[in-house]
C-alpha cells in the first residue's frame, strides 16, 4: 500500500528488503499463531497488499485453502511481474475491495488482513464499511502515536497515526468484535533515534534499503526479540506502548 513499494519489482535479484518488513511479517504470523483462529483457514485475504512479500509468506505457511491480495495498484503490467519474481502460486491479485466483493463472492471462513493501510486512507469506512461478512476474522494493524508522526508519514502518503484507543473506537464504530489487542515494537518507539538509521533523508523508504547484511540481520534480531518480550508481557496481562498497534477482530 505504501506508494513507493512498486520501485523494486524490476530489480528482484539485488533488491534488499527493508528488516522492518520482515519483522512486521514475522509479528503477524506470531499473531496468528496465537490468536483464537482455527487453520487451515478456507480463505486468505491480503488487503493493500503491496508487492504481494506477506500474501507470499503466509502462502509458505500452508495456512489457507486460497489465497488473495488486493491493492489499487495491481495493473495487469505489475500482476504479470509479481507473477514473475514469486512464481505461479495461485495467489489471485485482484485491483481492488469492491472487486474481490463482486467477482469472488463467498460464504467460507475468510481471514482478511489490513495491515498498515488504514492510516492511507482519508475514512477509514473507504474500507471498513465493505467488510460486512459474517463469521470472519480480521487482522488490523496501524502505525501508533500522532506525537511521532514525521516525514517519514508524509513520505508514505499517511493521514494519521492511531493509539490502541482510537483504532478501537474506529473498529467497533463499523461492529468489528475486538478479541485481541496490543501494541509491537516497543524499542522502535522508545529509541525513536533509530528511524534515522532507516531514513536518512526524505527521500528514503522501504523500498530502498542500502544497509548492509549485517545491520539488516541485527535490526530483525532486535524487532523479534523486541515482539517477544512485550508479547510475553502481554500474557502477564502487562500491556506496554510501541511503535505499532494491532486488533484481532471478528464479526
């Protein structure tokens, strides 16, 4: 969903990714794993699902009968590349909400996930209020804490960050039943001197990373063990802040 992500398509073989995707991919699966969810699920569906790197991960994982992923940006020109780089998988791409609705209409349980892309929308209820189906699951994640918003917001095309508060409040506006809830990567918001390591300028994005293996490996390993620990707290019923924040729904 991010508009800078399709920069990288053309360049797979040298394209290095961000370590904030691959954490904020590897928290996800945690969150599934853990969540009140029976997999396998019948249907998977990514929702602003930018260059398809999640939908193609959770597809690894045997987690669903089908898959989609849908964003506005899914030309027949960038559906036939991301076909290229992943392979022919039989994950649909599909342009946008209303026509995965209209053209892949279903009654099987389907888990649609919305991870960082509510934050690009002016109304949320662009989204939301099309998500009317019954005895689904969805995931929502969003960037946390107006007080940090930045250039880096800006860059990526955001109207606002949230706190757990305000994206529930936005959620049970629509009759989302929240069944889970919290806040990831602590340390990203407590040391918030480290987005200077990720965006030096504002002209840097996730899509182009040029740090070295290394600090790449290093920053993921910080991330994961960051997730963990506040996960771990949360079990303790100790809730703690961070730079994201998520709700596990149902309806």
């Amino acid at each position: 969903m991010d508009l800078t992500e399709f920069d990288r398509l053309l360049d797979k073989e040298n394209y290095r990714r961000h370590p904030w995707e691959i954490s904020r991919c590897e928290v996800l699966l945690q969150l599934l794993k853990t969540s009140t969810i029976k997999f396998p699920i019948k249907r998977i569906v990514d929702i602003g699902g930018g260059d398809a790197f999640v939908i193609n991960e959770i597809y690894k994982q045997n987690l669903a009968t089908s898959y989609f992923t849908i964003d506005t940006a899914y030309s027949p020109e960038i559906i036939s590349q991301l076909k290229a780089n992943y392979g022919e998988n039989g994950i649909q791409y599909v342009q946008n909400l209303t026509d995965y609705l209209t053209n892949f209409p279903s009654e099987e349980p389907t888990l649609f996930l919305c991870m960082d892309v509510l934050e690009h929308l002016a109304n949320e209820d662009e989204i939301l209020s099309h998500l009317t189906q019954k005895n689904n699951y969805f995931l929502f994640a969003v960037p946390a804490f107006q007080s940090v918003f930045s250039n880096h917001d800006v860059l990526l095309g955001h109207y606002r960050r949230y706190n757990l508060k305000q994206l529930e409040t936005v959620l049970t506006k629509q009759h989302f039943q929240i069944e889970s809830k919290g806040y990831y990567f602590t340390s990203l918001l407590l040391v918030r001197g480290l987005e200077r390591m990720f965006n030096k300028n504002k002209k840097a994005s996730i899509d182009n990373w040029t740090g070295s293996r290394l600090k790449s490996i290093l920053i993921t390993t910080v991330l994961q063990l960051d997730f963990g620990f506040t996960n771990l707290l949360h079990k303790f019923g100790i809730r703690v802040y961070g730079l994201s924040c998520y709700c596990i729904c149902k309806k």
